[in-house]
C-alpha cells in the first residue's frame, strides 16, 4: 500500500525565504558604488506585474487566474531578480437525472466543483558580471505542480553565464551551473540529488513596440540521469503604452521520467482491495497565456 508522507510545507518555505533573503544581502555592497538613478514608483527597483483571468458561465463554467510577478535591480556589476507565479484554474460540472413518471417527475441536479490546474513559483537570482561577458550566478527556487505529480521542489544552484550577443536589438545568454533540490511527488517521500543545470535565453526587438522572448532550460538529475526535464517559454509582447502591455506567452513543460499517480487498486469482481498502484503521468505540460503587463 502506498504511504503519504508528511508534509514539509511549511519547512520548504521557510527555507526558500532565508536563501533568498541571504542572495538579496550580496549585492549590498556594490549598492554605495552605484551610480545616483533617478528613483521611480518602487524606488530603485523595476518591476512588473502579468495578470490573466478568464471565466465562462452556461451550461458549463470554468475559471482560470494566471498572475505573474518580476522584481529587478541593477548595480553597475551586479543584477538581483525576484519572480513569482501563480496558475489556478477550476471548472463547474453538473450533473442533472430525471425522478418519477414520464407525466409527473423532478429534475435533480448535482454540481461539482474541481481544480484542474494549479502551478506555483517562487525565485530569485542574483547576478555578478566577473568580465564584459562573463557573469557568477547563484539563485534559489520552489515550484509546484501537482496536477504534473510535483508537490513541493526546492532548488538551489550556481555557476556562470555568458553573453553572446548584447545589442541595442538582440541579447543572447547561456547559463550552466550546478543544482541541489529536495524534491516530493504527490503521495511519495522527500528525496535529494545533485543536479546540472543548462539554459539559453534570447530577447529580440521586433519592432518600436513589439517584442519577442524565449528561454530554455534543461535540468538534469545526476543521480539518475535519465530524469531530466525541460522548460521552454515563448512570449511575444507589444506595447499599448509606457506602462501597459498585451503578452502571448507558450510555455512547455517534459519530464523525461514523468511521477506516478497511486490509483486505487480493485479485485476482479471490481470490489476495493485498500491497495493502491502507480501509473506514470503524462510527458508534456502546455500552458497558452494571454496577459495584460503592468510596467512600474
């Protein structure tokens, strides 16, 4: 029988928080060497805001709520980034049966509401440019996604990046870096491995106001080598003013080594037995998301 362990929620948290908070001290210094910029709504940091809802009602309802979240700022040689993420999507069903008599009867109606996807994300970055293209990283991160298996992952890493291109209309970046992650699949104990990291990203000017973004990574799992994964965003945004901006993003989501669901398990007269057995989830995760971006 498959035994839940328990959960360390609160301990994964609070462990994100202190690693983030100790990366948000290391650019400390560098700040009194900064040059004086002018300060905007946040102060000396960038941010912005993607927010995404969508809802149907009728004979069926469904709901959907993306918000996304950038914190950025920038010393002459350092970058610190913050960002978060939230996914939550629920859907109405009902059920309606008919009770009585072809002349006389009543219409009975049941409505169930379930989650049917749900991501989160928690990170930070930070950044230290050793040369004109070379760059130390170091970042912390938790997710979850439990509609892929993933109850709660946590991650840390570092290493180098370098800046292949860098133009007023291109910018292209490589990273690599080692990883260490506590990782729970729904249902399963907490297990720990040492990991590589690999990621490239590209920002593409298209025009005045358009623009065109893409990042892959590859994360690999050295204590099992075959379970890696990947993450590739895709986002297009245009301009609808200063502050205001409509963004199509495509993220992709594989797991080569995908987590099990326990499903109940029932004998051949389709009694249930108490038991329960695994059965490996899908590869692929997709997410198409239309957002307003909000620029401060």
């Amino acid at each position: 029988m498959a035994k839940r362990a328990s959960r360390p929620g609160s301990l994964i948290l609070s462990a994100v928080a202190g690693l983030l908070a100790c990366l948000a001290l290391g650019p400390a210094a560098a700040a009194q060497d900064a040059p004086p910029k002018k300060e905007g709504l946040l102060g000396p940091w960038a941010a912005t805001a993607e927010v995404s809802y969508v809802v149907t009602g009728g004979n069926s309802s469904t709901s959907a709520l993306s918000v996304g979240t950038s914190f950025t700022r920038k010393w002459t040689k350092d970058t610190m980034l913050f960002k978060a993420y939230i996914l939550n999507s629920r859907s109405k069903t009902t059920t309606r049966t008919a009770q009585g008599t072809e002349a006389d009867y009543d219409i009975l109606e049941e409505t169930v509401t379930r989650k049917v996807a749900e991501n989160y994300l928690l990170s930070g970055q930070y950044d230290r440019r050793v040369s004109k293209r070379l760059s130390a990283q170091g970042g912390a991160s938790w997710d979850r996604n439990r509609f892929a298996g993933v109850d709660d992952r946590v991650m840390v890493g570092a290493g180098f990046g370098y800046l292949w291109i860098e133009k007023t209309q291109t910018i292209v970046k490589t990273s690599a870096g080692l990883t260490y992650t506590l990782r729970q699949y729904v249902g399963q104990d907490m297990e720990s491995f040492a990991g590589f990291r690999l990621s490239t990203s590209a920002d593409r000017k298209l025009s005045k106001n358009a623009s065109f973004m893409t990042l892959f990574v590859f994360d690999d799992n050295l204590k099992n080598t075959p379970d890696w994964r990947i993450d590739w965003n895709n986002s297009v945004t245009a301009s609808i003013s200063k502050s205001l901006a409509l963004k199509v993003s495509l993220r992709t989501l594989y797991a080569h080594l995908p987590a099990s669901q326990n499903l109940p398990l029932s004998d051949p007269l389709g009694q249930p037995t108490g038991l329960f057995v695994p059965y490996p989830l899908q590869h692929l995760d997709i997410f198409l998301t239309t957002s307003l971006v909000v620029n401060f």
